[in-house]
C-alpha cells in the first residue's frame, strides 16, 4: 500500500517547499522517502525537475541553405496564389494562408538555423495548399487529372530513394544508419501522402456532389497532401545525396547486418502477447475497476504491447526499407523487455486508492540518471533515434501536462510516475537493441 505522509512541522514543511520548488536541477529529491512531502510540494516540483532535452539537440541530418529557402519559395509561391484565388471568391471565410508560419520560417533562415526553417516552412505549407485547393474547387478549377499526375510521379521517386540506398554503405554505422532512417522515413511519408486512395474519394465527391463545400475541403485537403509529399520526398533525395557525397571509399556494406538484426527481433517477438492477454494476466479486464493498480497495468500494457494481432509488430515496419525494419522491431523488442521490468517496480498495489506525487518525482530523478548514463550527452544519433519515444515519455511526466487537470488528480500524479518508470525502463533496454542494429554483439 502507498503509506500515507506523516506529519510535518512548519520549519520541515517551509523547508521542503524552498528546495523542491527552487530552480530546476536543485530539487531536493531523494533527501527524504517518496510520499514524506505532501503532494502539493512534490506535484509542482515535477513541473521544475530537469527533463532531457530534445532528441533534435543532439544531432540532425544537414539541411543546406538552399534547401531550405526552396521550401520557403514554395510556401510563399502557395501563399501568394491562394490569396489571389480567394480575393475572387465571394464568400465571409478569410483567407489564413500558412498562418504565421512563412513568417517564422523566414526568420529562422535568417538565425541559420535552416532545420527550423525547412520545418516551420514544411508545417505551414499544409495549411497554405488546403487553403488554395478548396479555392480552386470553389473556382470550378479542380484538377483531379493534374494532381494524380504528381502523385505517381513522387511516388516513384519515393521508390527510387528506397532502392538507391541499398547496400546501406557506412563508415560509421551509428551516425550513418540514422541518416539512412531518415532518408527511408522521408521517403515513406512522401509515398503515404501521395496515395491513390484519397484521390479517388474526392473524385467521388466531385462526381455525388457536384462541387459543393465539403468536396471543396475535401479537395484542398488533397491538394495539401501532394505539396507537402513532394517536400518529403525532395528531402529524401537531398538527404540521400548528402550521404552519398559524404561517404568514404572504404565504406562497407551494413545490408546484411541490418537483415540479421531485424530477423532476431522477428524471433523474440514470435508468439508476442497482444494487450489485452497482457491486463487478463493482471486481473484488469472488468471495466468497472478503475482504481491505480488497474489503470496501471492497463496503461502499460497499452503502450508496451499492440492491439489484437501483432501484423506488423509496429507501424515503423516498412517492406524494402532495412533501416527503418530494423529500428521499428528493435523498439518492439525493448518495449516487451521494458513491460516486464515496470511491472517489477511498480509501487501501486491492488486496493490502492490514491497515489502520492512523491513516488512519480523519485522515478523522475531514477530515470534522469538512467537518461544521463545511457545517452549523456554525446550519444550516437542512431541510438537517440531508438530512445525518441522514451525520452518523450521523461519530458512529459509532469503533474498537470499541458495545465490540464481534466481527470482525479492521483490519475495525474499516476500518469506521471507511469510515464517516467516506462520511459527509465525502455532506456534500459536501448543499448542493446542498438548494438545488434549496429553489430557490435
């Protein structure tokens, strides 16, 4: 059972509240046991307590100049035309374009900071192109022929990126095998956005609606979906050729690494329990049961383990790209491993009916270390590519995310222990999926 906080005097409690709320990195955690201090104190402190910073802050792919001022000018080329277009139209809807962010973009490139440009510039662009298709439908100028035209087009592309990349040649495999996953990553969202599937609906609604207003969004949306592939898929081919050219004459061939790599996750993942056998292990299936020890396991086997049948294990599964197939099974593989060791230290027994913040701000400080051990601050940008989700999970496990307390407040304090326990048990296991990816076993 969680103990309940004893009694404090004035002096321990003004005490408490000065260390645990001063500036991050002087919490005084660990000076006493978890559920001394009352929840007040230790809620806010997990709102102070240093969090990792962002996976992008320890490496990114180069993004040129001109790469990112040639997304900018077609931002800006969208920007202009759907102005246009709506100036024509008669109609109360203003025109939001890219919403600030051609602004932000061109700043950013101004800073030189070229990765937040191409990024602010690739997140307005889909705001922009819907705007300016749903102008164009409403115009009677939509061109279902011109768009599924493009749309091939980059989805060749796409498969020409995916299969010029192969034998996978690197001179250093935990540098170079994250370039080539974002490559494949690129690629596989410029051929996602390009799909068929959404064409064919908007022709449907053009044909059953005679260009009414919802086939108008419905166009613009398709629009956006071609322009924003086609930034995706460029990127993937600049980023192929930037490898290329910075690649060594001695590199070898990681093909067949990646293939045995990705083969002995398939094998530790065979036979995988799917979530729900896994909280009908932990006697979490009535639905009328809601308290901690249920909303913990249920929790974690949510997100450690999928739904109904595991096909593919992960949605990072891509066929012909090795990279990418590797790295979704090695998370598989060390979300399994990272379950069993959670359940293992759990503070929350069955009849539980609270929980104290203490325990969710003594696993934060547990996992931060955890953190500094297994990335630290030089880390391969493979292996921080693996960790992504885990060290998303220590930055978000804050009572009161986002300053929304919309559910009991053990619930919140709950969800932060859970997120950091999860996220110091998935770090534990990441060093050793990514030396198999990598072949130092």
């Amino acid at each position: 059972m969680v103990p309940a906080p004893p009694a404090l005097s004035r002096r321990r409690l003004l005490g408490g509240l000065g260390s645990l709320c001063a500036a991050a990195g002087t919490v005084a955690v660990g000076l006493t046991k978890p559920a001394v201090l009352p929840d007040v104190l230790t809620d806010e402190a997990t709102k102070h307590y240093p969090t990792p910073p962002e996976v992008s802050a320890h490496w990114q792919p180069t993004v040129t100049e001109s790469h990112a001022q040639a997304v900018i000018d077609l931002l800006a080329e969208t920007v202009e035309e759907g102005k246009q277009l709506w100036s024509q139209l008669d109609t109360n809807r203003p025109f939001t374009g890219a919403g600030g962010w051609l602004e932000d973009a061109r700043q950013a490139l101004r800073d030189g900071d070229t990765n937040e440009a191409l990024s602010d510039a690739t997140y307005g662009l889909q705001f922009a192109a819907a705007d300016l298709g749903e102008a164009r439908a409403e115009l009677g100028n939509a061109d279902l022929q011109a768009l599924a035209t493009q749309a091939i087009a980059l989805r060749d592309r796409s498969r020409k990126v995916a299969s010029n990349i192969t034998p996978y040649l690197v001179d250093d495999p935990g540098t170079d095998l994250a370039w080539y996953l974002r490559i494949e990553q690129e690629a596989m969202i410029g051929k996602h956005l390009a799909t068929w599937d959404g064409m064919q609906s908007a022709a449907e609604g053009i044909e059953n609606n005679n260009g009414g207003t919802s086939t108008s969004h419905d166009y613009g949306d398709l629009v956006a979906d071609v322009l924003v592939a086609q930034v995706h898929v460029r990127a993937a081919e600049r980023f192929r050729d930037l490898l290329a050219e910075a690649r060594s004459e001695s590199a070898t061939s990681h093909t067949e690494q990646l293939q045995t790599a990705a083969n002995q996750f398939r094998t530790r993942l065979e036979g995988a329990p799917t979530a729900e056998e896994i909280q009908s292990r932990y006697g979490v299936n009535d639905p009328e049961s809601v308290g901690p020890y249920e909303v913990a396991h249920i929790d974690l086997a949510r997100w450690c383990f999928p739904s109904g049948v595991p096909t593919p294990w992960t949605i990072d599964v891509e066929e012909g790209l090795l990279v990418s197939t590797a790295v979704g099974l090695s998370k598989g593989v060390a979300r399994i491993r990272a379950h069993e060791f959670a359940v293992d230290h759990l503070v929350v027994e069955q009849g539980d009916g609270g929980f104290d913040s203490g325990h969710a701000l003594a696993e934060k400080r547990r996992a931060r270390r955890v953190h500094e051990q297994v990335i630290g601050s030089d880390p391969p940008p493979l292996l921080t590519r693996q960790a992504a989700r885990a060290i998303e999970d220590l930055q978000v496990a804050v009572v009161g995310f986002a300053d929304s307390y919309e559910q009991p407040m053990w619930r919140e304090r709950l969800d932060t222990y859970l997120y950091a326990l999860l996220g110091r048990a998935k770090l534990k296991q990441y060093p050793a999926v990514y030396r198999t990816v990598v072949g130092e076993d």
